[in-house]
C-alpha cells in the first residue's frame, strides 16, 4: 500500500467537522454576516503566535513553518473548544479541511508572518 493510499483512509475515517475544536474555529472566525472569515482566522493566529513564547523559541531554533503552523492551529483549537489537543492524524485533516474551503492557502498569512519573523532573525 502506498503512502498517500493509507493517508487517504485514515483522513476518510476521520469526520473532522463534527469535531468540537472544528466548531469552535467555525463559531469563533464567522463574521457578522455569517460567513467564514479567514481574514479574522489568520488575525487572531498571528495575534498567538506573536505572543506565545513557543512559537518564539521554534522561530529562532528554524524550526519549519508547517511545523509551527500545526503548533498554532493545535494550541489555538484547544484553548477554544477547551479539549486537550488534536492527535496528528486530525490535526492534518482539521488543516486539510480548512486549506480545501479556500482556492489558496487557508493559512497564507499565518505563514508569511512567520516566514518574515524567522528571516528578521538570521
């Protein structure tokens, strides 16, 4: 079985939307017409990031930023929905879920934050 083959089970087994942290980011990022705003997402992540004295010490360690990225988004689900956190496997699909709503990167902002934090620090 190849890899992606597995992945594709494992992300199909996992019904993310039911999750009480995909709630929580849907009940918290919805503007006041009603709609998703991924605009109020990204704020609201780099508002974390730029305080959390994780993402700092991963910032300057270069640690990559898909690996921060899950950090923020794991962090921030949890404090939400107050759960303990999202295992690997739906933390993949929470993103995936979130990176297929939008035609470009769910996260672009989040990561070109972190992205111009971490070249500001060489």
């Amino acid at each position: 079985m190849k890899n992606n083959e597995k992945e594709g089970t494992i992300m199909e087994k996992i019904d993310v939307k039911a999750s009480a942290e995909y709630k929580a980011f849907i009940t918290k990022y919805t503007d006041k017409n009603g709609k998703f705003s991924y605009q109020l997402m990204n704020k609201d992540l780099i508002q974390f990031a730029s305080k959390s004295r994780i993402v700092s010490k991963l910032l300057s360690e270069k640690t990559g930023v898909d690996f921060i990225v899950r950090y923020i988004v794991n962090s921030k689900a949890a404090g939400l929905s107050s759960n303990n956190g999202m295992s690997d496997e739906m933390l993949t699909v929470f993103i995936d879920t979130f990176d297929s709503m939008d035609t470009r990167s769910a996260f672009k902002e989040l990561k070109a934050y972190l992205r111009g934090k971490m070249s500001k620090r060489t």
